[in-house]
C-alpha cells in the first residue's frame, strides 16, 4: 500500500467512526491518545494510549443542517443513474430525520433484490430472537445406556477446535463441547465406547429451497440448510467451493472426531434419532455469539446460509414450520407487526438468491428506516453490520476512485448481486450533516452485475456531496 493509500485508509477509518456514531445519536468514540510516562524516549505520538477521549466533531449530527436541493440532488443523480445504460435503474431517497422524500426514479416500482433482502431478514431476527440471545449446541443422554445425542440449536458458525470468546465464528468450538461430555461422562460413571446420534429436528422440510437455481447451489452460494453447521455450511472459515451436503452430519462427525481427542471411543454408524417428546438430562452443551453479533457477520460478509437459518430460527420461534414457506412468512409476519406490512412485496426466500423475490427501492428504504428510527433497540443492532464504504465487507474494495471518494467513510450499505442484478441500499452523512436513507436498484444488466457498480457508486457519491 502506497503512502497515499495509506493516508485515505486513516482518514476513512476516522470518517466512519464519526458516521457509525449518527443512528443512535451516540456523542463517544475512542480516541488513541499520548499517556503519562516515568520517561519518554520516544516521541508523544508514539506512545501507549491510557484512556478514551472524544474526538473534536464527533457528535450527533446538527438539527438546524439544511436539507439537499431536491432539484440539484435529483439532477446529480439523473446524470449517476444514466451511466447505466445498459440496464433498468430504480432508486429512491429520503431524509432521515424527516422523511422528506428528496429523490425517486421508479422508486415504487418493484425489483429484484439480490441481497438487500437480508435487510428484512436481520430486522425480523433481531426483533424476534433478540440481539443478546445465544444459540446452544448440547449433548444429552439417549434413552439407552452408552447412548449420547448431539442435539442441533440453530448455531451455524461452529468451529471444529475450542471456543472462542472473542470469536462469531468458532465462538462455539467442538473440541470444547467433547471435552464437557467427557467430563459429564466420567463423572456419571459411563465406561467403554458410546454410540452417537442426531437430533436435528429444530428444522423441517426440505433443506434446499426449489426457488434457488442449481447452478447458484452448485457453485456454493448457498448450501442445505441444517440447524448446526461448521463454519457458515462450509468445510472451512472462508472456504469457497463445494459445500457439505448434510451440514448436521459434518458437524456430527467432527464432533466424534473431537471425542476420541478427549479420550472417549465412539462406536457404530452415526445415526439420527427420532424428534425427543421430553427433555432429557443435557450433559454438556456450548453456546454461540450472540444472535447480534451472528446478523452482524452476515449482514457484513452477505452470508446466504446464515440468513436462511436466521429465518428458520425466526419460524421456530414464531411457532411457525421451520421450513423454506415457514420462514418466508415468519419475516414477513414480524415485519407487519412492525409497521412495514410491505404490499406488492414478493419474497420466495430469506437470504435473496432468488431470481423471483422483488421488492421496491422505496419499500427497502422504508426498512433501512425503520432501523435508523430504532437505533437503541434489538433490530437497530442490524446498523452495525452494514458495510462500510471503501472500508469493510462487501464494500471494502469499492468507493477509493477519485469520483467516488465522497461516499467512502460516510456511507454505511448492503450490497446485493445476482448475475444480472446489483443492489445498494442503506444511509449516508452528507456534505452538510444529514442523514440520508437511501436505495438503488440494478436490475436487467445485460453486461452483469459489474457494469452496473459505475452507476450505483456515482449515485452514492453524489448523495454524500448533497
């Protein structure tokens, strides 16, 4: 990284600590200053920090910031939009504070959108679950001596080693668990081999959505959705490519793997048990990150699989079958309750690979809305997971061009791509402190999503400078 890099990478980092701050109308953030010193042979800048400071202009945004022209702002956006030309553009734009509507091209008019769907997924889950609730991975006794069952509780970001507290991924290790059961075991007095079961009954139905395409799945975008899972449905943290096909049965095997570690033998064929009709003793279990932290991540990294199991857990405890139709109507149903009833709005899944989910760029920002309203509660969490501009996730590589920079830093959104769709929707600080809730839609791009990010980057940045 060059010096100039280097210098752009600083002042984005502060510039998002500043815009991070606006939702909730939170006037702190950490400032890494000199400390005192028995001797400072080194120069002040260089020393360790020893406490938190505020960082001049850092603070809520002023209410008397005057609102952008909407004739100025619309043709700024006007002239974005029509890099595009090779594609069917939809966007709409609001103030925050006051729900002015500053911009609208066919804004009410629905599209596809890709990943911006994850939007209304993050939001039901977590309402409904609540950001501080935890996700538990358990072993019980079977019905039968030398019998254990791995029972399945909705975390998808289990990692075969130990637990990490510091981690979302592998914050629940396996490797931890079987040396809880081992444990357990010794102490109950249970000698010589056990055998192993599933119980992943927590989800039902199909574990593959028909509304996905097959080349989508084939290549990895998405996998079978279980109730466990080791790293997101993958074989490894990160990992691209093919993915298991049974995630409940990796996680199973790598469990046993984990037991004959800490000492204890593990005999027969893996099976799955029959769904448990009582609560049997638990001998040891693990517990994921919070579910704030897990929409987060997928929110950040636009997870497929973590949204779709979200949507499931959303089911569960909706009372609803935790299956592909279940959770469809489970999100949509906590999002009526929320005031965002959504009419017109189509949604065949939860994590927006479908081709056939369509939602409009104003319905969207009705979304991002109600978040930025309801910064200081569970759903408002959501905010923390939008990518930042040129900074991380999804949006790290883009908004560094020298026509697009004025969005870096100050724009926090949620990409969404499909082969013939790209999507932005989320908020931005403008030039004069305003809040701006905003969407821009993609669809129909004959030269792919890539020939579309010219378009939706320029449009972007021009909100910034408004």
């Amino acid at each position: 990284m060059g010096r100039t890099s280097k210098a752009l990478t600083s002042a984005l980092l502060i510039l998002a600590l500043a815009a991070v701050t606006v939702p909730a109308g939170v006037n702190l953030a950490p400032a890494l200053l000199p400390g005192k010193t028995a001797a400072a042979p080194a120069p002040a800048a260089q020393l360790a920090p020893t406490s938190l400071s505020t960082l001049p202009g850092v603070a809520p945004l002023p209410a008397t910031a005057p609102l952008p022209d909407p004739a100025k702002l619309g043709k700024a956006m006007d002239a974005a939009l029509a890099l595009g030309n090779a594609g069917q553009f939809s966007a709409y734009v609001t103030d925050a504070a006051s729900g002015t509507v500053l911009y609208s091209k066919d804004g009410d008019s629905a599209r596809t959108p890709a990943s911006n769907l994850k939007l209304l997924t993050a939001t039901a889950a977590l309402t409904v679950l609540g950001a501080g609730t935890r996700l538990q991975t358990s072993v019980v006794a079977g019905d039968e001596p030398n019998v254990i069952i791995l029972r399945a509780g909705g975390d998808s970001m289990l990692s075969e080693g130990r637990s990490d507290p510091t981690a979302v991924m592998g914050h629940a290790g396996l490797a931890t668990l079987a040396a809880k059961t081992a444990a357990a075991l010794a102490a109950g007095g249970v000698k010589g081999p056990v055998t192993l079961r599933i119980d992943d009954h927590l989800f039902t139905g199909p574990a593959l959505n028909p509304a996905w395409d097959p080349g989508d799945v084939n290549a990895g975008e998405i996998a079978p959705v279980y109730p466990m899972a080791l790293y997101a449905g993958r074989t490894s943290a990160g990992a691209d490519g093919p993915r298991p096909q049974d995630s409940a049965l990796a996680v199973a095997v790598a469990f046993s793997a984990a037991l004959k570690d800490a000492g204890v033998e593990v005999a027969g064929a893996i099976t799955r048990t029959p769904a448990a009709t009582t609560s049997p003793a638990v001998l040891a279990s693990v517990s994921s990150a919070t579910v704030a932290r897990q929409v987060q991540y997928l929110l950040t990294e636009s997870d497929n699989y973590m949204a779709e199991v979200m949507g499931r857990l959303v089911a569960v405890k909706e009372g609803r079958a935790a299956d592909n139709t279940g959770s469809v109507a489970a999100v949509r149903s906590v999002l009526a309750r929320l005031g965002l009833p959504l009419p017109g709005v189509v949604t065949v899944d939860n994590c927006g690979l479908a081709g056939a989910d369509l939602i409009s760029a104003h319905q969207l920002v009705q979304v991002v809305s109600h978040l930025l309203a309801h910064a200081g509660s569970d759903a408002g969490q959501a905010l923390e997971g939008l990518p930042v501009a040129g900074l991380t996730g999804t949006l790290g590589g883009r908004f560094s061009a020298a026509d697009t920079v004025a969005a870096a830093g100050v724009l926090h959104a949620k990409t969404g791509t499909l082969n013939r769709v790209s999507t932005l929707s989320g908020y931005v600080v403008n030039a004069q402190g305003r809040l701006l809730a905003f969407s821009l839609m993609g669809n129909q791009l004959d030269g792919g999503p890539a020939s579309a990010i010219p378009a939706i980057d320029a449009a972007a940045a021009a909100l910034a400078a408004s």
